[in-house]
C-alpha cells in the first residue's frame, strides 16, 4: 500500500506529531509526506530527514500557510489518485483536514488509531477510551487519523527523501485567515513531554495555579497541564486541558493535582508510564489509577514537595 | 438566517460505558441516555444568536431511534423552533449522517449549521468537517467565540497551540468547543411549551441516502485495567517514590 502522510509544521519547522504519524503509517505500507505550506522549504528538508519515507511533496503557496482546511483538502484529494491511505496526526490541525478529505473521496475515515492490526483494520478507542474498538474499512481508500501516544516516533534523522514541488487549487475563496494567539513557552509541548504537571479546579485561581504548580514544574523541566475544570474557570489557556476532548498524553510521569480524576480526564492520561496524585479527598477516583498517592492539602503538600526535590 | 443544529442521542456523560462480555458493543441497555454535550452547547450558541437578534429560526435535527425524540424535545425547551427526526435504528456513521444533514440544509438553505466537535459515544470529531466537504462550504471547528456579521461569521478556534481566528463566508459550518457557552436549562414550563412544538419525522430513504455502513467492528473489548498502586504517609516519603523514578 501506498501511504500519504500529513506533515504537521509550522512552515519553518516539522512538529513531533508527525513523527508517531511516520511510524503509524509505515506499518501499512510506503510513506511519502505532504509538507502543505507557505515558505516552507525549511519545513520540507527537515521532513526529508525522517527516517524511512519515500519522498517528500512540498506545496508551496500563500493559500497553505495557515493551513485552512478548505484550500488543502482539495490538494489532498488530487494527489490521492497515488495513494491508498491518507494518514494525519489526531492534531487540532489534522482532525480538521482530515474529515474534509474523506468525505471528498467518499470514505469513512478512522478517527485516532492505536494500532494497525492488518491492512485496513485498526484498534481505535470510543467513549472516552473506556472501549477498544477493532474496526475494518470496506471503502477502497483510507482516510486515517493517528494517536501520537500509541507509536514510537519515527527518527527524525537519518532519512534523505528527495523533495518534489506540487500544487493545487490554492486559495477556495471560503475561508480566510484572521489571527492567532499562540502560546509562547520554553516549556516542552504537552504532548511530548516527559513529565507533566498537571492542576485542577482545587487550584482556585490563576494566580494560585500559577504560584503552586509552576514552581513544581519548573524544579522537573515538565510541561504544564490542567483538567477542564481548570481551564473553564481561566486558571490557565485551553491548550493546557488533557483529557478527551482536550489533549491524549502519555508520559512517563504525570502529577494530577487537585484533580479528581473524572472518566473525560483519565481518557488523556492514564496511559501515562507513572501517574502520581495530591488530593485531599483519599476516595477521589484519581486514586485507582495513581502508582502513587498522597492524600492531604495541596496548599501545604507542594511547597513543602518542591523544596525537597 | 436560518440555523440548523443537528444533535445526537448519547449515553450521558456521567455514566461509565460498560463493554459487553461477548466483545459486540457497550451496553446500553437501561443506561441513561441525554443529548451529546457539545450539541447542548450548539442549540445554546444558536439560542443565543436568536437572542442577539442575528437568527430567526433554529432547527433541531436528529437521526436516530424514535427515542431521539425525546433528546428533540430537549432542543425545543431549551429554545429551538422545530425539529426534524430522521428515524433509523441502524447506527449511521459520521459519513451517512453528514450526507442526510447535507440534504437536509438543500431544502431549509440554513445560514449556518451549529454541530458538536465530537460525539462523546463514537468519539469521531468528524461529521461537521464532512458536511462542510459535502456542501463545499467554509468550517469553523472547534470554536470558542463565534460573531455573525452580514453575511460572514468569525469563529475563534481551540487549537493545539492557543487559538486561532478565522473569517467564513456564509452559508458556514461550526463545530462547538467547550468554552463556547454554558447551556442553559430547560424550565418546566418551556418544556410543556416544547411539547407544542412541531416535530417531523422523516427516514434517511426521504432524503435518497444510503446508510449502509463502510466500517465494520470486529470486537470491542475493555482498555487494559490500571491498577491502583499505593498512598505514601507523607511528603518525605513522596520525596523518596519519586526520587526512585530518577526525575529528580
Ligand atoms: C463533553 C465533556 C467533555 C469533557 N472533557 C474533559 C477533558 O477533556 N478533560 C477534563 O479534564 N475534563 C473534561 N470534562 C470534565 C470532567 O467531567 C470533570 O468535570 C473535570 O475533569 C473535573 O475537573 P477537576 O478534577 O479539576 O475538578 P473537580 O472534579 O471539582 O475536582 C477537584 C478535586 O480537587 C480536590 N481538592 C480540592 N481542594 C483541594 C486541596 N486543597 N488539596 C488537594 N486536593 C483538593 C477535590 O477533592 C477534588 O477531587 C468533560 C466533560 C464533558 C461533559
Ligand atoms: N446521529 C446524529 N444525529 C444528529 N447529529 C449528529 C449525529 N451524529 C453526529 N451528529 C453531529 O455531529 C457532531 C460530531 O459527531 P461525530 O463526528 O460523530 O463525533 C455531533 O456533536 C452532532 O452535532
């Protein structure tokens, strides 16, 4: 089978999520890339590094460079004619092409795979990942999107693809490009970090998030995270909410503190290596699922906890 | 303008899915069932839009069991004019769902169409993307603000990095994000007013769509049991676990 694999990117540079992308799609078949952007040779010769892909096809036009999904799902669709599979990260970005471009092509595609389990069947979690599914696709194509946490990224050296220029349509005339406000931070993306240290409704406020768990954080070099409590209530922005409809972690140590440890919330980490939980509440459901557990005021245990790591 | 807010019948959020013992599904028999939550969220947006004076009518759509009346229902007493149940027993998938609502919006000609991101069941995120495919029209996913101005409507979107703000031409599509709104309740007697309220029925033959499904499951099995590990006394001790862990 011939694989198409979405590169996720910010035209300078290819984010991780491709790479778990890479790893995904190789265990069905050939991978080329799609890097769609705008000036974004960089992120092109980057993607021709990672190991085990076929060649990359760059489409390089204003319309791309924000990556509206409808200018690139109708780029998508002319380069299938090449292509079994379409396969994208469970990224904000790739959970909006992707859908654009299986209902073009007339498939069903499959949301968040966690494994290929033979040519077109798949595992993929459903209500909040309380159930595995294995499903298999009749439709001639397949249209995929992939879990990050659930394959080993593929190198991101080693590889030396060829490059190859491509074009569609451009620019739809539907949609347009306004502005965005992205989160400027040292820290490490949530998705890829090793630790993370995640807060709850129990923190109270910004400032009081921000005064308890920052400190902890950066003591570790972990990334920050929170429930959805947390953010509906402003103590930190929405790219921070893990769970499922926020973001699928799954490193290998995640604090969750004064967070309960609702079904939604558990679906983002409880794939997590260790999982280690502060709440004062010793029948919280985050309990059954924490390795570690220590019960008591948050207020009291962190400050006394970061000064002794 | 018109609106059109399609909403699903799901088990309610509250409620821990129980898998089947012979692998064929979850059960759902005797399990609460409510409307899917980022639909609530869609219906409130629309009600809102009404409110502001920028929508004149909002239809509730459905497809389901006859019981997807009831979440109809929900829709017409929180707000919505009238609603439309498209009637199946079959579980139709996110590809069929968009081709009916597809058809649906020929003959209403909404301004915009209000969806969920995500059904809580399937957890598919796909129908609204795949209607806005169909109908070769704008989306606006996951959105966190959304301003009707003329004939476009600026949607702000939740993105992985922060949010992002985009500017549809009209007829449009949006998916909800969860800070969008907080849906109001039904009062009682809004929900002895939605009784009232008109409600079609329909099939998917009405509207010429096969719903014949592309994907087959083949099991369904329960996620690997975490389980609990064990409480430390106190911060010393904690000290000590995750120094162990060799993170610090
Ligand atoms: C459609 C839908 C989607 C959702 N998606 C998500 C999602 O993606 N992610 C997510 O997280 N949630 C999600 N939720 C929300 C989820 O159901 C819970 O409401 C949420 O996770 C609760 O957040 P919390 O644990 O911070 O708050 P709470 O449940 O209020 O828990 C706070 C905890 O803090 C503890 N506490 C309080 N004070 C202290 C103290 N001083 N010291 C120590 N402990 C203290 C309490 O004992 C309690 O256990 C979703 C809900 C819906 C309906
Ligand atoms: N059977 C259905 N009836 C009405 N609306 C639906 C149905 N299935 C999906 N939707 C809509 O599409 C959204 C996304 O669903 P999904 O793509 O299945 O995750 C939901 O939040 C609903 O707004």
């Amino acid at each position: 089978m011939k694989t198409l694999v979405l590169v996720e990117h910010d035209n300078a540079s290819v984010k991780d999520a491709t790479l778990a992308t890479v790893t995904a799609a190789a265990a069905i078949g050939d991978v080329d890339l799609l890097v769609a952007g705008s000036n974004a040779r960089g992120a092109a010769e980057e993607a021709a590094k990672i190991a085990g892909t076929g060649k990359v096809l760059l489409a390089d036009d204003a319309a791309y460079e924000h990556q509206l999904a409808e200018n690139v799902a109708p780029l998508v669709v002319g380069l299938m004619a090449d292509y079994d599979a379409f396969v994208a990260p469970a990224t904000t970005t790739g959970k909006n092409i992707a859908p654009r471009v299986a209902a073009l092509l007339d498939v069903m595609q499959i949301s968040d795979i966690m494994s290929v389990e033979g040519d077109r069947t798949f595992t993929r979690p459903i209500y909040a990942g309380n159930a595995i599914a294995t499903v298999q696709s009749s439709d001639d194509k397949l249209v995929l999107t992939v879990r990050g946490t659930a394959f080993d990224k593929a190198e991101a050296e080693g590889g030396s693809a060829t490059i190859e220029e491509v074009s569609g349509k451009g620019d739809s005339g539907l949609s347009q490009f306004v502005s965005q406000e992205l989160a400027e931070s040292e820290r490490p993306e949530l998705t890829s970090a090793g630790i993370i240290v995640s807060g709850g409704r129990a923190l109270k406020d910004a400032e009081t998030f921000e005064q308890y768990i920052t400190p902890l954080a950066d003591k570790l070099g972990a990334g920050i995270g929170a429930s959805r409590a947390a953010v509906d209530a402003g103590y930190v922005p929405n790219d921070y909410q893990v769970g499922q409809t926020g973001k699928i972690v799954a490193p290998d140590v995640y604090f969750a503190i004064g967070i309960s440890g609702a079904i939604q919330h558990l679906a983002g980490m409880k794939d997590s290596k260790t999982i280690i939980a502060i709440n004062k509440d010793e029948d919280a459901p985050i309990f059954q699922v924490a390795d570690i557990g220590l019960v008591g005021d948050l207020f009291k245990i962190l400050p006394e906890l970061t000064e002794k790591l | 303008m018109k609106i059109l807010v399609p909403v699903k019948r799901v088990i309610d959020y509250n409620v821990k899915p129980r898998v089947k013992a012979d692998g064929s599904g979850v059960d759902l028999a005797n399990v609460k069932m409510s409307m899917n939550p980022f639909d609530e969220i869609a219906v409130e947006e629309a009600i809102r839009l009404k409110e502001a004076g920028k929508a004149e009518e909002i239809v509730a759509v459905s497809i389901g069991p006859a019981k997807a009346q009831e979440t109809l229902r929900t829709a017409l007493a929180m707000g919505a004019d009238r609603a439309i149940l498209v009637e199946t027993d079959d579980e139709v998938e996110p590809l069929a769902v968009a081709k009916i609502l597809k058809a649906i919006a020929a003959e209403e000609q909404p301004g915009l169409i209000m969806l969920g991101k995500q059904a809580i069941d399937d957890d598919s995120n796909q129908t609204g993307q795949m209607l806005a495919a169909l109908m070769e029209r704008p989306q606006g996913t996951f959105a966190n603000t959304v301003e009707v101005d003329g004939d476009s409507v600026t949607v702000k979107r939740e993105v992985d990095g922060g949010l992002e703000t985009v500017k549809l031409t009209m007829p449009a599509i949006v998916t909800t994000d969860l800070r969008l709104n907080e849906p109001r309740y039904a009062s009682l007697p809004n929900i002895m007013k939605a009784k009232k309220k008109p409600l079609d029925t329909k099939t998917s033959a009405d509207y010429g769509v096969d719903t014949a499904r592309r994907l087959t499951t083949t099991n369904v099995s329960e996620p690997p049991v975490r389980q609990a590990g064990e409480k430390v006394a106190d911060v010393d001790a904690l000290v000590a676990k995750i120094k162990a862990l060799g993170i610090a």
